[in-house]
C-alpha cells in the first residue's frame, strides 16, 4: 500500500483506531463502520486504504452530506484569543489577505454549501468567486451567494477558466486518495504567483480524526508539507496558530525540488504514539463514565466519535456555539455550558494541555462548572 504523503510503497497496518468498531462521518453523523488505520514507516504518515465495501459506504454517505447540520447549515465557528467568535473561514482568510492581491479569480474545490466562498465574498470584494464539488446538490445555494460567478461539478476540465490567483482546498485534501496527482492538477491551473490555500485536521492535536471514516489521510504538520513538497509546492506561511486543531498552510509554486521525505525515528515514534494515545485514551473516557450522569464537551468530530466509543450514552452534549443550541445527535440534546446541570461528569475530548486549557475557561466563565467532575485526557508521551 502506499504512502499517501511520501508515495513509499510499503504502509504498515496498526488496526482500529478506537476500542469499539465505530467511527464518524465528516458531516458529524456516527457511523458503524471501524476505523482502520496504516502507519507510514519511512514519513510516519497515519491514513486509511478502504476496502470496496468502505469505500460503497462513502460514496452513499457523500451523496447525501449534510455540511454543518446540527447548526443548520452554517459553518463551524472559532473562539480565537482576544477576539470576537467568527466562521473558520473567515478567521483564516483574514489571515491571508497581506499576500493577497486587491483583486483576483478564486476557485474553491469541495466548495460544499459555500463556507469558504461566503466569507471570501465580504473578504474579497474585489474577486470573482468560482465554486466546484463532486455533485450538484448545492449548486443553486453556491450561486446565489455575492461574487460567485460560477459553479462546476464533475470533472476540473469543466471550469470555465484554466487559471485562477487562488485555489482553496478547505477539508477536502484528507478526504482524497492519491492526493499527488489532484495536487499536479491544481498546481498547473495556478497563475504565476499564484497561491494554493490548505487546510485539513491536525492529527496531532486532535488525534480523533482517525475515527472519520471518509478522511483517509491523517496529516501532523511534518507529512502534509512532505506531500505538498512532492507536489510541485513550497510554503508560503505556515497558519498552524491560526485554528486550535487544524493545519492550515497557504502554498506557491516550488523554486527548488523537493527534499527527502524520511523522518528521523523520534518524528516515527510520536507518529505511532499518537495512534496510541487515542487508543488509550477512549478505553480511560470509557471507564471513567461507567457510573453516573455525564457530559461530552464539544459536538465537533472528537464528541461525536465517541458516541460509538462508550458503553454509554451521555445525558447531554455541551457545545459553546449557540448555532447548535437545540439540536439533538442520537437523541442526545446540545445544550450551552451555562444550561448544564451541576454535578455532572464533563469528558473533555482534546490534546491534553487545550484541555486544561477549557477547563479553567469553563470553570472562570461558568456558575455551575464549580460544581463538575472534568474527565481529562491522559498525558502524551513517546516511547522510542
């Protein structure tokens, strides 16, 4: 099998991701299906090579996706340091416009209901908008947003351009097997100076992903830029500060070929450790809420996973973007922080040190947190 970041012909298969065979879709639906995960011996990628059946499932779970639904459709929002909550989107293209020209074609690929391309239309007046995705089914939302000016699906030789000043891959390069050739492709259809804006999940801190069962690469910082190196590419600035648990590299053509891809055997054994790490920390969150009532912190993709994870089922979900306040997931209501209950166990699915970091926010910030039993992560630690 080979490696989705380095092209190494040899993937080692490390089993299921969790304790129990169940994972998560990238819309936030749980799934049955087990997450099966392979470990790149030479770059220490993590990624997934689906059999036929898993890959069927996919295709019936892309056909019916349903971005964003338990906030009815809008985009996740972010809580950066000092600032107002804002869409992801917005929050990072904002970072970008110093490199960006006043005006300009922008192609957004995996364009979905059009996050990226809403925030693109207040941030970049100046730029005609183009959307594309595998289907149509949210081709007439797209094109009625400011500053779209067209939408394609099916196959990029459909475009109505051949260049574009920007091209977004807004989580959709972990969904893409292969990714060297798509990659070739975008490459090619950027103008001179042109830049190539990336993110996906970072698996390092938040090694829940590898329970979403349509991403099938895992990306830590080191092997998204070996792949993008590979592909013809060279960082720009690197926006991994920017969103608490996502990579975010915004690209340019390469103007030197691209370096070795093996990593040194401390980068392989954190690699293999964060695997394990989410391993054991499900089995600890799953002893810990055997008795009593609890909550999951969080409706993003780490509560959701664990939904098919625990022997139980929590009293609630706590979710700090009131877009989701109301909305229920497997008959489990999402509630606001300030609407729980006192004396509940709270489970905190994050890399330990942002964990600690909320939970000294919820407790300052939150009446009835005084009164929680924080359920947190077990530390990391590599063992070479």
């Amino acid at each position: 099998m080979n490696c989705f970041a380095c092209q190494n012909e040899t993937a080692l298969d490390l089993g299921m991701a969790g304790i129990r065979a169940g994972s998560v879709t990238s819309d936030s639906w749980p799934c049955q299906l087990p997450a099966v995960i392979q470990f790149c011996p030479r770059c220490g990628h993590l990624q997934k090579h689906h059999d036929p059946a898993t890959l069927a499932a996919i295709g019936d779970i892309y056909r019916h996706y349903a971005p964003h639904h338990l906030a009815q459709g809008n985009e996740q929002v972010v809580f950066p340091d000092g600032l107002a909550p804002r869409p992801r989107t917005w929050h990072t293209l904002e970072q970008c416009l110093p490199l960006l020209p006043a005006k300009g074609r922008l192609l957004d690929v995996g364009c979905g209901n059009g996050a990226v391309l809403k925030s693109a239309g207040a941030l970049l007046p100046g730029w005609e908008l183009h959307g594309y995705d595998l289907n149509d089914k949210h081709r007439d939302e797209v094109l009625r947003l400011p500053g779209v000016a067209s939408f394609t699906s099916g196959s990029l030789s459909k475009l109505p351009h051949d260049q574009f000043d920007l091209i977004v891959l807004w989580h959709t390069l972990e969904h893409i097997p292969a990714p060297h050739g798509p990659l070739a492709e975008l490459r090619a259809r950027l103008t001179p100076g042109g830049f190539l804006l990336v993110q996906v999940p970072d698996i390092e801190r938040t090694p829940y992903d590898l329970a979403v069962i349509d991403h099938t690469s895992h990306f830590s910082r080191r092997t998204l830029e070996i792949l993008c190196r590979q592909s013809g590419f060279e960082v720009a600035r690197d926006g991994t500060p920017w969103i608490h648990n996502c990579l975010t590299l915004l690209l340019r053509q390469a103007t030197a070929p691209a370096t070795d891809a093996t990593t040194d055997a401390r980068t392989l054994a954190h690699a293999r450790a964060v695997f394990d790490w989410y391993g054991a920390t499900v089995r600890h969150f799953d002893t810990a809420t055997r008795t009593g009532d609890f909550a999951i912190f969080g409706a993003g993709m780490a509560g959701i996973a664990l939904l098919t994870q625990l022997g139980r089922h929590p009293a609630c979900i706590l979710d700090e973007d009131t877009q989701r306040d109301g909305s229920q997931l497997e008959g489990i209501p999402i509630l606001p922080p300030s609407r729980a209950a006192a004396g509940l166990k709270v489970i905190l699915p994050f890399a330990p040190a942002n964990a600690v970091r909320i939970a000294t926010k919820l407790r300052a910030a939150v009446p009835n947190a005084a009164g929680w039993e924080f359920i947190l992560p077990p530390s990391f630690s590599t063992k070479e």
